[in-house]
C-alpha cells in the first residue's frame, strides 16, 4: 500500500457498492444532521483505480449523509492498494468499533480470516469436541492460533469470541445467514448459536418453514422441533425430578410414595 494523500473527490466517481455491512439510512441521516451543524469530523478512505474512479474502503454512512445534504465533494483520504489491502483496511476499520452485532462480526471475522489464509496459508476447517457434528466448527490448528493472537492484539477480541464468531458463519447454511441479513434476529447471538448447532438437514427444513410461511426464523425452529419425536428422559432427569418433589412433599406423602416403590421388587 502506497503513501495515503488527502484531497476533495468529487461525489459521483466514487463507488460504496459490494460492502460486508449495509448503511443504516437511519443513522446516516442523523449523521447528516451533524455533518451540516459541525463539519465533517473524519474523512472517509478511498481507493483510486486506474479509470480515475475512486473505491470507498470505509466511510460509507459518510458519504450517503453528503448524498443527503446534497455535496458534490467529499474529503477523502486516497491510496493505491490491492483488493486484499482494500478489503482488509474495510474489515479492521469496522472491527475497531465497539457497536457490530453478532451477524456483521462473523461476517467480518470470516472474511478476515480467509485473506489471511490467502496470505499465510490455508486454514482447514475441523471438528472441534464441542461440535463435532458440525463440519463447519472451527478446530484448534497451530496455524489458527497465530490468527486469533492477531485478532486479539488489534481488537481485544478474546480468542474464544472469535471462534464462535466464525463458527455461526461456518456452520449456518447460507439460504438462512442471507436471509438473516437485515433482520433484527441478526442481533441474537445466543440464537445464532442455536442455529448453528442444528444439523444442517434441519436447517434446511428450517428455511423453507420461514419462507413457505413467511414466519420468523425463531417460530420455524420451533415448528420443525415440533415435529420431532421427544426422545424419552434419562435415569438422571427422572432421579432430578424426583427429587425436587420430593423436598415439596409432605412426610405421609412421602411414605407413600415409599410404599409404592416398595411394591416393585
């Protein structure tokens, strides 16, 4: 990557589209509020192609709010870089900030991690102990381990975040992660998880649920574990149960229940 300048770049050579995290018009506008009472605090990053064009890098919810306000310019800061460089400076500018949710985080993270496999090496996925039965689950390889330390060093990311990041991407098939782009379940890491740990044969009869009824992904989980047969409760929850009542009884209940037992030598 080249020694960035700055400079003012007229509005309509420059191209925001194929980004890992949609603009939140919501935000843009308020940010275009700002914008017109007190400046522009940062100026977005750009990349110059040899057209004469320019690539957004990051800024992105920047440049709609001059869109909004009507700018013709924008300040910028320009670099000639590789499409990897490019990629990566986008990913790590949004990894920095604090407000990613579950969905744009794994996104992010994966995608991080496969130019980083184009620079170091590939990856393997595994099949980790905890998900064994997801071919997706991310396994601990000497090699992975150099790339969570990184990720950690720059973003104070612990490593088992990450992991689980990738995980949800990796294990999740793709009809249901696209449909989840946009949607406020896209927030839930704790339902991602669970998504992530259904088979994949489940999954798929997961997604045509919500797009046959046009339901939530939460209520088409619930109707395809609906349709599976309850497997019957183990010695350990029976005893558990058991026991609970047993402390609500009272003393004859509880030496009747004794002779009910009894009864079954």
């Amino acid at each position: 990557m080249n020694v960035p300048w700055e400079t003012d770049v007229k509005m309509d050579l420059i191209d925001f589209g194929d980004r890992l995290r949609d603009v939140d018009q919501a935000a843009a506008e308020m940010l275009a509020v700002s914008i017109k009472e007190r400046g522009l605090l940062n100026r977005i990053k750009l990349r110059k192609r040899e057209d004469g064009t320019f690539k957004g890098i990051f800024g992105a919810h920047r440049f709609v709010a001059f869109q909004i306000l009507g700018r013709l310019e924008i300040p910028a800061v320009v670099v000639e870089c590789t499409d990897e460089e490019a990629r990566l400076d986008e990913i790590d500018e949004n990894l920095y900030r604090a407000e990613l949710n579950a969905y744009d985080q794994a996104n992010f993270l994966e995608e991080r991690r496969q130019i980083w496999e184009k620079i170091y090496g590939e990856v393997k996925p595994g099949r980790d102990k905890r998900k064994s039965r997801q071919l997706g689950a991310i396994e601990e390889r000497n090699e992975f381990r150099s790339y969570y330390k990184e990720v950690e060093d720059k973003f104070s990311l612990p490593k088992r975040t990450v992991q689980r990041a990738l995980e949800r991407k990796r294990c999740i098939i793709k009809p249901i992660w696209d449909a989840l782009r946009g949607r406020p379940e896209a927030k839930n890491g704790a339902l991602l998880d669970k998504i992530a740990d259904i088979e994949i044969t489940d999954q798929a009869r997961i997604y045509e649920e919500m797009k046959g009824r046009g339901c939530s992904i939460a209520d088409a989980i619930h109707l395809v574990s609906a349709d599976e047969p309850k497997p019957p409760p183990s010695v350990e929850q029976i005893v558990k149960k058991v026991l609970h009542a047993w402390a609500a009884w009272s003393e004859s209940d509880q030496r009747a229940f004794l002779k009910e037992v009894r009864k079954l030598k």
